[in-house]
C-alpha cells in the first residue's frame, strides 16, 4: 500500500459522515397548541401545552423571559386509535406518534408573552376577561397540568381517554345536556368532536360555528349514520 493511502481513506469517511450528517432530515419542532395566540383572558393561571414526537428532548420554552419547566404526558397505547367518530379537536393533533408538554404558569394582569414551538405568542390579562380587537379566551377546566386527572384516566405519567359522558358527568348533569343539545345524549358521547376539551374562542368552547359541526353527522336535514 502506498504512503499516504490510510490518511487519505480517513479523510473520505470523515467526509462520508459529515455528508450524511447534513443530509440527515432535522428533528421536526415542537408545536405550541395552548394557549391561543393574540388572545384575552382573566388572571389566573395558563394552560400551556406542546406537542412532540414521541420520545423527543423536552422543547424550550420561555415564560416572560424565564425559562418554563414542563412535565412530560404520553399517550397510554390503548388511546391512540380512536373508533370513526371519536375524533378530538382538530387542534389536538395526532396521538398515535406524539407526545404532550405541559406547564400552567400564573398570569397577573397585564401582557404576557410565551416562546415555545418557534412562535411568539402574546396574552393579555385584564379582570374583565374581555378587551375590544381581542380574542376571549374560555378554558375548560383548571389549567393546571395536575388537572387531567380530573377528567382522563392517569397513571405513572401516561394520559388515557376522558371516557365521556361519564367524565362530564360531575359538573354536566345528562338531563341537562339533552335539554341544551336538543338530542338524546347516545350520538353525542364524543364531546371533543364538538367541543374543543381544553380552551377555545367560540361560545360554549366549540370548534367550529354550530352548523358545520351539526353537518360532521347529518346532511339535508337528516343523519348520514
């Protein structure tokens, strides 16, 4: 073998490594699903979630200016593959491959601004939970990341179904949901097809105007099922 042949092969592996370091596809980024951006609220605390794929780091994020702790939950395997009409909110996302990140921090009066997920997102916080060219945001529930227990199933760090209506039922009473839907409770077990379970601009929570919900199960008037 000729002098200089091992460097020479060195340098080409190196080359061959860097090459498929670049040519590697980047991690795909955190997505910030709460709180709603530009949005106006009472004083309290604020829901914050992020979605990851499944076993990525924990994503930064900055609550005015300080770094924010998140908690991981994962998806239990036995709710990642939901039946035909037991969609959720379509801001949820997938639960097959990610992950959720959660955090509640306090938000006195004021504005507010979160970074996380590659975005900037601003909050305002008045008493009134109401300010013109903003926004009203409701939250379902207390934001704190503790909560989920209070409507899903949670063990050892894993997140299960918020099996509904029974979930609803200590503050939803069934008599009263069939009275304000005006329809038996049987085809409206999935709240989250309707109702986004977490925070929400519409009146009611709801994720769409009233009509195009009513239109994901009948057509002319009648039901498709």
């Amino acid at each position: 073998m000729r002098r200089g042949t091992l460097p020479a092969l060195g340098f080409g592996l190196s080359a061959l490594l860097v090459a498929a370091t670049l040519a590697a596809p980047p991690a795909p980024p955190a997505q910030l699903l709460y709180p709603l951006a530009g949005t106006v609220r009472k004083p309290g605390a604020v829901r914050v979630m992020l979605a990851t794929p499944r076993g990525a780091p924990m994503p930064a994020a900055v609550w005015d200016g300080k770094p924010l702790r998140l908690s991981r939950m994962a998806f239990d395997p036995g709710w990642t593959a939901p039946a035909p009409l037991q969609r959720t909110s379509d801001l949820l996302g997938d639960r097959t491959t990610m992950e959720r990140w959660l955090s509640a921090p306090a938000a006195t009066v004021g504005k507010h601004t979160l970074k996380a997920g590659g975005r900037s997102v601003v909050l305002t916080v008045n008493a009134a939970g109401a300010a013109r060219g903003l926004a009203q945001a409701a939250a379902h529930g207390k934001p704190a990341s503790a909560a989920c227990s209070g409507c899903h199933a949670v063990a050892n760090g894993s997140l299960g179904d918020a099996a509904t209506p029974g979930a609803c039922a200590a503050c939803h009473n069934d008599a009263a949901v069939q009275t304000i839907h005006k329809h038996v409770t049987e085809p409206l077990r999935r709240c989250a097809m309707c109702h986004d379970p977490h925070e929400a601009v519409r009146p009611k929570l709801l994720c769409a105007p009233k009509e195009k919900l009513c239109s994901r199960c009948h057509a002319l008037g009648h039901s498709k099922g």
